[in-house]
C-alpha cells in the first residue's frame, strides 16, 4: 500500500509541478512575483526587526580561496542575476536572428528610441548632481523588461501588439546598452588573464549549443566555469550570462524542420520561470529593503539629489527621450511609425520604460558600493521613480486601452466594412 501511494502521490506531483512552471511562464506572475519579494523586504527593513534582515542580507558564505566569500546580496546580484541575463541574451539573439531587429526598417524606431530613453536621463541626472555623486548617472537608464511587460500585460485587452512589440524591442535594445555600460563603465580592477581564460569554456559551450548538444551535465559546468572567471576577472558576472546566451542557435538546425522550435526558444522556455520565479524576486528581496527611517528618514531622502536625480531621469527623462527620439527620427527620416500606432501610444510606452527596477537597483548598488547612504537613497530613488513612471503609463494606456475596445466593437458590428453599423441595415425598411 505505501508503495503504491508513493507512485501515486509521485505521478500526481508531475503535472502539478508543470502547472506551476507554466504560471511562472506567465509576465504578470513575474511581475507580481518581483513586486512582492520588493515590498516584503521593504516592510522587513522598516520594523522592529530589521537588524534581523540586515543579517540575512549581509551574511557570507563561499570559499574566499575561490574569490567567492560573498554575502548573500552579492550572490543574488552577481549569481542569481546571471540567470536572468542568460535569459535576456536569448531574447537579444532571438530578436537580431529572427526577429524584429533583423529588418532594420522595422527596428530602426525602436533602437533609436531605446538610445533616446538612456542618453536623456543620463544628462538630467548629471545636470541634477553636477558637482556632486555623479556616478549613478546609468542608475535611471535602465528599463526593466519583467516588470514592464507585467504593467502591459495587466493593462492589455485591447491595445493593438504592435505597441508590445515597440516595448520589447525598445527593451531588449536598452538591455543591451546597459550591459555595456555595466561591463566598461562599472568594472574596478580588471585581470585580464581570468577574462581570457573565462573565453575557453564560452567556445565550448558555443561547440556544444551550436551540434545541438543540450545536457545540463555539460553545459551547467561550462556555464558554471565562466561565471566562476568572468566574476573573478572584476567584470561584473551577469555579463557571462549574456554573452552565453549569444552564443545559442536561434533557427532549426539540419535535421529539424521549420516548425520546430530552435534552441534558444527551448532554452528559454525552460529556463525562464527559475529567472521569473527565484532569481529576480530574490534579487529584488535583497535589493529593495532600505530603512527609510519614518517620514523624516523618507523627506531627508527625497531632498537628495541623487533620489532627486533618478526620479526625474525614470519618470521626466525616459518619457521625453524615448518620444522625442521616436518622433524626430519618424520625421526627418524614412522610419515610419507603425500604423496601428499613435503618438500616445508610444508616450505610454516611453512612461513603460522609466520601469527600471531590477538593472536600476543591480547599477545603483555598483555605482555607490561602500556609500551605504546613498546607497539607500538609490533604493528609494528607483522604487519612487519605478512606481511613479508604472502608474503614469497605467492612465495613458488605460485610456487608449479603452479608445480601441470602443473601436473593436465598432469594427464588429460593421462585419460587411461599408462603415454602417449591421443593426441598422437590419432594421432599415
């Protein structure tokens, strides 16, 4: 009898365990997800407990040998965040291979847009500090492609895909400049024999990827090794997760036909509900709790200019950046707006983009390591701002969210597309 509940209970577990990472497949679950680890770690760190969280976050644990005697804020930051730009360097390969970023025509809008909503509010959060903590000038640059699709995907019922496919293009695009800069502007010491060494399992794993071969038992290690250099190497580790992800095939390879999905796709669908479901949320857990320090401690930080500073460049900067570039760039080239756009759509999704939660928190707590003050100033810099910017475009989109429904409705009751209304044929004399 026990044997036999064993293999039931075991056969059950399967499909409930599928459940599960299908739900975590899902934008919004992630979303959520990341906003709940925020607002648990936020409300920990203003109670009576709060040393007990500072603790957690600070407690170290890994072979110093190794280089990786880490507290557990610096293994999510640097470990767990690898995962999620593995993720994000197969939505870059995807996306330059098979898709939108391949016709430059199409692309052109939004990756100019994604320059226009980093460079704007770089220079306003520069104007702001001028004289001052410059260093978080990348910390409002960043969009946040989780967070966003989830405030997008909660929104949408009626706005035209299009609009979706300018954010994650605009997102991907932003993705990828804030890598760069995270890798050339927020490196310290630079060994450049670990970086060299750190390329030897990167070819191989792009070997192994690219004759198809998919076992955890291989890639896992060589993905493990080049964490393991490119971290030691004084490069921030996540790049290691990007640059594997670009080395993945995108189409079906010989033997497989069209239809079937290419490994980068199969990576992805596997892997991204332990991004959504464990690395970002606990990523966020460590980095969003700050002791704000009551209505005084909040006053004090919204007077600084660095919170001051990220506020405006993720709010004013990404709206101004990302719409102005589009426009001017629509006007004084051949790049045309798609036409199930408007202008306020592309506003909207320029508010989308001041969402710059998990890459602002990841740059801010680079750019002001050893400053703990500012450190938290960043932190209720980015949530403010992030907050701000999520239900501003929530307004702006919910109101064009509504304009298209009313002309969906319009379009199906004019199945014959004369421009009258059916019900009034039918009932005409």
């Amino acid at each position: 009898m026990r044997a036999a509940r064993r293999t039931v209970l075991t056969r059950g577990s399967w499909p409930e365990s599928r459940r599960v990472t299908e739900v975590l497949r899902r934008e919004t679950v992630g979303g959520v997800l990341l906003i709940v680890a925020a607002i648990v770690a936020l409300v920990w760190a203003n109670t009576p407990w709060a040393d007990a969280y500072v603790a957690l976050r600070d407690f170290r644990i890994g072979p110093e040998s190794l280089h990786l005697n880490l507290t557990l804020s610096q293994w999510a930051a640097d470990g767990l965040l690898a995962i999620f730009f593995f993720v994000v360097g197969l939505e870059l390969k995807r996306e330059f291979v098979a898709g939108d970023l391949r016709d430059p025509r199409r692309a052109a809008l939004p990756v100019v847009a994604a320059v226009g909503g980093m460079a704007v509010p770089a220079l306003i959060y520069f104007a702001i500090n001028r004289g001052g903590s410059v260093d978080g000038w990348a910390i409002p640059t960043a969009t946040d492609i989780a967070f966003a699709l989830a405030v997008l995907a909660v929104i949408n019922t009626h706005l035209p895909a299009a609009l979706r496919t300018f954010l994650l293009t605009l997102a991907v695009v932003d993705d990828l400049l804030a890598v760069t800069v995270i890798a050339i502007f927020y490196t310290g010491e630079l060994h450049l024999p670990y970086l060299a060494l750190a390329l030897i399992p990167i070819a191989l794993f792009a070997v192994a990827v690219q004759r198809r071969i998919s076992s955890p038992f291989l890639l896992v290690p060589l993905a493990l090794v080049t964490w393991w250099l490119v971290h030691s190497s004084g490069v921030h580790a996540t790049v290691a997760g990007v640059l594997l992800g670009f080395t993945v095939p995108v189409l079906a390879g010989r033997g497989e036909t069209d239809t079937e999905h290419g490994l980068a796709e199969r990576f992805e669908h596997t892997i991204r509900p332990l991004s959504a479901g464990v690395a970002v949320p606990i990523f966020a857990f460590f980095a969003a709790g700050v002791t704000i320090g009551g209505l005084t401690g909040l006053t004090e930080s919204l007077a600084d200019r660095v919170t001051i500073g990220i506020i405006v460049g993720l709010v004013v900067g990404k709206l101004v950046g990302i719409t102005a570039t589009t426009y001017l760039t629509a006007k004084l080239t051949r790049a045309e707006l798609d036409a199930d756009l408007t202008w306020v759509d592309v506003a909207g999704v320029a508010l989308l983009g001041g969402i710059g939660f998990t890459v602002s928190l990841l740059v801010g707590e680079l750019a002001f390591e050893g400053d703990p003050t500012h450190a938290d100033h960043v932190r209720i810099g980015v949530l403010c701002g992030t907050l701000a910017a999520a239900l501003l475009a929530t307004i702006v989109l919910r109101a064009r969210n509504r304009t298209y429904r009313r002309l969906d409705e319009a379009e199906s009751l004019d199945a014959d597309g004369d421009g009258v209304p059916d019900v009034y044929q039918q009932t005409s004399p």
